[in-house]
C-alpha cells in the first residue's frame, strides 16, 4: 500500500500551529518559506482545520510574511484580527454572565475555548471558537437558563422540544446580537459530556473548581486536569470532524502545565471512566502532530495492546490526519474503546436503547396532546 507523504504545505500548518517556536522548528519554516508553495492548498487546510490564525501569527512574528504573496498575506491578517475582535467580545460578555451567576451562587465554568483563553491562550486572536460552551451543575441549570434570559440572551425554543430524548435533557441554547455580523452563541450542559456507552463521572469535579479573578470578574474555573479531561471527552465524540484546533488545544495544555499537572489524577479518572484509550489518542496526536512533549511513563500507563496502538498509528498519522475519511473514523472509534465489549454496549444502547427511550418520548407527548385536545372538546 502507498504511504502518504507530508506535502511541505501541510508541514508549514503542522510547525506553524503552537505558540512556543524553537530554533529548530524556526529553521525547518524558513527552509519551506523559501520554496514555493501552493498558498491556495495552505490557505483551505488552515481554513478547515481552524487555524489561519496561527499562521499569521507566527509567520509575522518571525519575520517571513515578506515570503507571502499580498493576497494570502492579506486574507490570513483579516481572519486573524476578526477572530480577535469577536473574541474580544465573546469573552466581554460571557465574563459577565459567569461573574453574575458567582454572585448569585450559580456553579457555572467556561469549557473549551473560552477556558483556554483564560488559562492558556494568552493571545485572544488565536483560539477560534464558533460559540461558548458552560458547564452548571445540574441543580443549577434552570437557575443559569433565567439568567441568561435576563441578560437579553434568547433561547433556541426548537432544541428544547428535544428534552425528552435524554441527550437534551441538561442542554439549552441561547443566543445574542452583539452586531450587525455577529451573534453570541452560548451552550449551558448540566453534564460534560453523554453517556457513550458510560455516563462520566468526576466526583469532586466541582470540589476541584476554584475562584479566580479574570479582567475584574470574580470567576469559577475547573482544575487544569479537569479541564484536560473535558477536551478528550469532547474530541472524542467528534472524532468524525475531528480539527486540529482540537489538537492544539491538547499541546498547548500540555506544553503549559507539563510540570505541575497532576497525571496520577487524570489516569484514574480515565480509568475510572473507561477513557484511557482516548487519552492515549490525543496524546499522542499531540506528540505526533505538534511535538509536545510527554512523559514516556505516562504513555507506558496509559497505552492500549500492541495492535490497537499499530492500528491507531496507521489510521491515523502527520501523513494523512488532513485526509482522514469518515470509515476511517468509524475504525478509529472502535479503537479507542478500553474494552471490545464497550463498543458492543455502545452499538445496543444507541442503536436501540435510546431510539426506544425517545419513541416513548414521542408517544408520551402525543398522549398529552390527544388527552388535552380532548379535554378542550368535552368543555365545549
């Protein structure tokens, strides 16, 4: 079978998508600077994968957007400071919001990008997000839904009539015009992720929370390890629009922290949680992707059997990860199931247990409907 190559397009995207360049990645980009290059390949792959904004960034700061052509140069500077601006006022408001439900003791943390622009990301411009992911506990969840509606934020009535499929049941979403071409999208989850086939439990994920103070809004945020588990948890169910972006933000966390996270933590909540299998994944997609640096002792801890490791590392590699198909996904899910037996549970539950659950979600709905109606005739 013939391999994929690493075209030097896709090498520039790889080198170009962290924060922290060394002189050896600094050298291998101005070798492939100098060469030409398909900007127009460059530009969609950056595009698709969410990360123009890395290239501008880097590109620029060290020099090289000489070697650009003036329309590339200039369509990476427009994404770069859009994403700034809408960042800019994501995190305006969302402060806001999370600093008034601190007031009025509504548990309530960021996920995903928001939360890395807090704690890892200390350039705005550079993590793209389409909308803004809470976490609330669950008893707090109708608490933070009237909140929002008292800060003008309206509600996506349609999802809601999803509630009785149980995938929706702790999951509202609310939206704000902040500008003629921008609209604030907030998601409030009562839990972090569904039960795939598992429910995911961290127990003291809330007790691991802590009051920080960010521009002048005292906050809740989720432990640094929590917050690694909740990106696994969330790549993991997009395998099959899996980003690099995504993969960042796992590098980056890492390169941050990498001396002081607390990994005895994360590898029993994984094991606890049946995730050890997606752990590995993403580390080493950081690893192989972005040259993050791990610990061997924690791949040693965390690895699955040998031919689940030789077949995620063909599935799924620097050659061919902006080209990966949606079987391969499929292949990839199985893989990174901790016991072949999960994924058997997974097929049942999906496939019949939750279409059952929400065939009896409809009939329910359907019997109110018709006893009401009926009502409504007798009266008259």
């Amino acid at each position: 079978m013939k391999k994929n190559r690493l075209s030097p397009e896709e090498e520039l995207i790889f080198l170009c998508s962290r924060t922290n360049i060394n002189n050896s990645v600094i050298q291998k980009i101005e070798k492939i600077i100098a060469c030409p290059l398909k900007w127009s390949k460059i530009i969609k792959i950056a595009i698709q994968q969410e990360v123009p904004t890395f290239l501008y960034y880097n590109l620029t700061r060290l020099n090289l957007s000489i070697n650009i052509p003036d329309d590339v140069s200039l369509k990476l500077k427009q994404y770069y400071y859009l994403n700034l601006e809408k960042n800019i006022k994501f995190e305006k408001e969302v402060l806001k919001l999370l600093g008034l439900a601190n007031n009025k003791g509504i548990s309530a943390v960021a996920l995903k990008g928001l939360s890395l622009l807090q704690c890892v990301y200390k350039n705005p411009a550079l993590r793209i997000m389409a909308d803004v992911d809470i976490l609330v506990k669950i008893e707090d969840f109708e608490k933070m839904a009237s909140l929002l509606k008292q800060l003008d934020l309206k509600e996506n009535i349609n999802h809601r009539k999803n509630k009785e499929n149980r995938d929706y049941r702790h999951m509202a979403i609310f939206s704000k015009k902040l500008s003629a071409n921008l609209f604030l999208i907030i998601e409030i989850h009562g839990i972090l992720v569904h039960a795939r086939p598992y429910e995911i439990h961290l127990s003291c994920l809330w007790e691991r929370a802590y009051e920080t103070n960010s521009h002048g809004q005292k906050i809740l945020s989720l432990s640094n390890e929590d917050i690694f588990i909740s990106l696994i948890l969330h790549m993991r169910s997009h395998l099959r629009r899996l980003k690099l972006k995504f993969i960042i933000d796992i590098a980056e966390l890492i390169n941050y922290y990498k001396n002081t996270l607390d990994w005895t933590y994360i590898i029993r909540m994984a094991e606890i949680n049946h995730i050890k299998n997606s752990v590995f994944l993403f580390l080493y997609l950081a690893e192989e992707l972005l040259d993050a640096e791990i610990d061997c002792k924690i791949f040693n801890e965390i690895k699955p059997n040998f031919l689940k490791i030789f077949f995620i590392k063909f599935l799924i590699n620097k050659n061919n990860f902006f080209n990966l198909t949606k079987g391969k996904a499929v292949l990839i899910r199985f893989l990174v199931f901790d016991k072949n037996l999960d994924f058997f549970f997974y097929l049942w539950k999906v496939s019949f247990l939750e279409k059952f659950i929400g065939k009896i979600g409809f009939l329910r709905n359907n019997i109110k409907k018709t006893q009401t109606t009926t009502k409504e005739a007798i009266k008259k």
